[in-house]
C-alpha cells in the first residue's frame, strides 16, 4: 500500500488509513520508501470486490441505535418526573426536561423517535464520510510506475489499484480510479473515460442526495407532529370548561386554571417539536456539505490528476509531428471506415428499394395483362353479338325488300300495257267559291 502524506504532516504522528496502526512521518523520506510501505497488504493478483453504498447506511442499524437512544433518554428523565401538586415556577431543569416530554407522551415519544433516529442516520453516514476521506490519502496513481498512461503500462496501474487494502478499496475515489483505468485499457480513449467519469460523478451526486431522504423527511415531521400534539392540547383544554355554576366563584377559578394549564401543556408540544427539528437542521447542512466537498476533491482529482495522465496517442499538443501525423491517419482512418460504412448500407437500401420497385412493377405488370386480356375478351365477344344481330337484322331487311320488289314486278306484269293516271286534285278553300264562280 503506497500512503500520500502532506508536507505540513513530516514529522509528525499519524495514524495508518489502511491498518489503523499509528506511524510517524519522517521529515526526510525518501522516494522509495514509501514504495515499500504496507507491502504486506499487497496480492499478486487481481481480486474483484463487491462495491457497497459509500453514503446509505444500513436502515435498520440506524434503527436499532435510535430506539436505543430513545429508551435510555426516557430513562434518565424518568426520576425526574414533578409531582402534579409541583407548581411549574419550581420546576427544576431537568424536572422542566421530564415534564416537556413526558407531558404529551405519544406524541412526544413519536417525535424523539424520528429525532434519535435521525441522529443515528447521521452518524453512521460521518463514518462513511471518515472512511472516503481516509481513501484521499492513498496514493492511487504512482509516479514510479510512470508519468504518463499509457497502453503499455495501464495494467500495472490497474493491479496497482487492486493491491490497496481491502478496507479502502470501496470507496467513491478508488471505485472511480479503477472504472477509468479499466475502461481506458479496453478502450484506449481519453473522450470515453472523461465522458464516463462525468456520468459517475452526476451518480454518486445523485446517491448522495437521495441518501438525505429519511433524515430531511424526519426534519419535516417533527415540527408537524408537534403542531398535531398543540391541537390535540387545546382540544382537552377547551372541552375540559365548565361554566354551569356561575355562582361558586371557586369552581371557576379552578376552571379557568386548567384551561390555562391545558393551553401551556399543548404549547409545550410544539416548543419540544420545532426544538427537536432546529437541532436536527444543523447536523444534517453539515453534513451535506461535507459530503459535497469530499466528492468535488475526488472530481477534481480526477480532473486535474487523472485526466491529464491518460495518453491515448491522439493528444498530440506538445509539437510531436509523428504523433500527429498518427493522429491525423487515425482520424482519417475512422472517418474512411465510416463513410464506407455508411455507403455500404446507403447501397443495400438502395438495391432493396430497387428489388422492392421491380417486384412491385412486375405485379402491376401482370395485374393490368390479366384485366386488359379479361376486358378485351368482353369487349370482343360483346362487338361479335352486335355484328352478328345487326347481320340478322339486314337480312330480314334485304328479304323483306327481295319480296317486296318481287310483288311489284308481279304487278307491273298484270299491268302490262295500261297506264295509271295520276290527277292532282286542286283544293279548294271556302273562300276561293266567288273566284271560281
């Protein structure tokens, strides 16, 4: 294991992230020594572990501890419980504390629930938070094993990571250190490990988050449940008047003081809620904030640290012509590769579509042959029927005008020599009788 100690630390006693042992920083080590450091959680190999929630604690541990807190906080208030003749002008402290709580049970048991709870939530996510914090001091990307990432050397890197200590292996930063370099070994691109960072920085910001989920919604419920134990209060206070007897001034007086008694005892329930949930507020914007600035380092880490180390042999900005020549090829090569295989697919559609027309042709070709040959053949037998009636009808003509020419002969020859006079009758009108007279 390979330790990265801060210059203000030579000197100094300081206590081992990996082994919880207690070392002391030389003001003057050397290089290699720190090489040789915890070689004894080193493996030769690599061995996946399983990566756990860095920021969600176990829920029921969180409960567990918060009914325990609970348990033992009404305990220690329990002999302190005022007597109900006690007037609350002598309460003492921690006679004030019992009674504040003790006065509302339900309601107040409810709310130190949620607030232990709560508590309990937070400190189980302060100890994660030690132990991402603990992961910052590893050295996770030695320079002895080179300045620069490269294709050659990523795998010693990568078993690098793998021979940390089991116990800060599962952590935000080195989870992350190892997706990069493990990536970067199959993919060989810089693009791809920035992209794929960012996306693992936009999730552990999103876990984190939802991480405060139960706590902010306990945060909501205390002061609310208070409000609920202040109705109820006025509720019993105003039921509990009674002004039958306005005459006995006594019974009224006693009347009058537990209303007023009722009212302070429904106030104290929501004093109890909204104090519970200011106490809470503060814990929990602390710690969020915390939280937030040690995965900022880890982004920043990899931006600044990570990111510039890589070398894919694309980067070619420090005047390398042979590096940028391979980089110019590479890009033609990929773009050429992309073309044709753009055009190879822009062909096949296009001979399918070419396929898809010619059929589609060729059943339209036929479908018109078969009904052009269907209607030609109607059309055909149709004109044939009209011939052959009109033929019909022209015979029957031409014999009719045969024996009617044959009649005419006959008696043109009975006729022989006679003449047929024909005279034309003039007609006359009644108003011609006087002409013609």
């Amino acid at each position: 294991m390979q330790l990265k100690a801060e210059p203000e630390q030579a000197g100094h006693l300081v206590r081992c992230p990996g082994c919880n042992a207690r070392l002391v920083i030389p003001s003057a080590m050397p290089e290699s020594a720190s090489t040789q450091a915890g070689s004894a959680h080193r493996t030769a190999t690599r061995q996946v572990w399983k990566e756990t929630d860095p920021t969600n604690p176990n829920i029921f541990l969180s409960l567990g501890i918060g009914a325990f807190l609970l348990a033992l906080w009404f305990m220690m208030l329990a002999p302190f419980i005022p007597h109900a003749d006690k007037a609350i002008s002598s309460y003492s402290a921690m006679e004030f504390l019992s009674s504040l709580f003790y006065k509302h049970l339900l309601v107040s048991f409810l709310n130190t629930l949620f607030f232990t709870w709560a508590i309990a939530i937070l400190y189980l996510k302060f100890k994660k938070l030690r132990h991402q914090r603990a992961a910052l001091l590893l050295d996770v990307l030695p320079m002895q094993l080179g300045k620069e990432i490269h294709v050659g050397n990523v795998s010693q890197f990568i078993d690098h990571v793998y021979r940390l200590p089991r116990k800060l292996r599962d952590s935000l930063m080195v989870n992350r250190i190892r997706k990069a370099l493990e990536l970067f070994e199959v993919r060989q691109s810089v693009s791809d490990v920035r992209e794929m960072m960012s996306s693992q920085s936009d999730i552990d910001s999103a876990r984190i988050g939802g991480s405060y989920t139960l706590p902010r919604a306990f945060l909501w419920a205390i002061p609310l449940l208070g409000f609920i134990g202040t109705v109820l209060g006025l509720s019993q206070a105003i039921g509990g008047m009674n002004f039958a007897n306005v005459e006995d001034v006594g019974k009224i007086v006693t009347s009058i003081n537990n209303v007023t008694s009722g009212l302070g005892t429904a106030f104290d329930a929501t004093l109890l809620g909204l104090v519970l949930a200011m106490m809470l507020n503060f814990p929990i914007n602390s710690l969020s904030k915390q939280e937030d600035d040690n995965l900022n380092e880890i982004d920043a880490f990899c931006n600044e640290v990570l990111l510039p180390r890589l070398n894919d042999g694309v980067g070619a900005g420090n005047g390398d012509t042979g590096a940028i020549a391979d980089a110019v090829v590479k890009q033609l090569t990929s773009a050429h590769h992309e073309f044709l295989s753009d055009l190879n697919e822009l062909s096949s559609r296009m001979v399918g579509y070419a396929t898809s027309l010619d059929e589609k042709m060729a059943a339209f070709q036929k479908t018109v042959s078969e009904e052009f040959v269907v209607k030609t053949a109607a059309m055909r037998e149709e004109s044939d029927n009209a011939v052959k009636e009109s033929m019909t009808q022209v015979s029957q003509y031409l014999k009719g005008l045969h024996t009617g020419i044959q009649g005419l002969n006959d008696v043109l020859a009975s006729l022989g020599e006679k003449q047929i006079v024909i005279r034309q009758s003039r007609r006359k009108w009644p108003w011609s009788r006087n002409d013609e007279a």
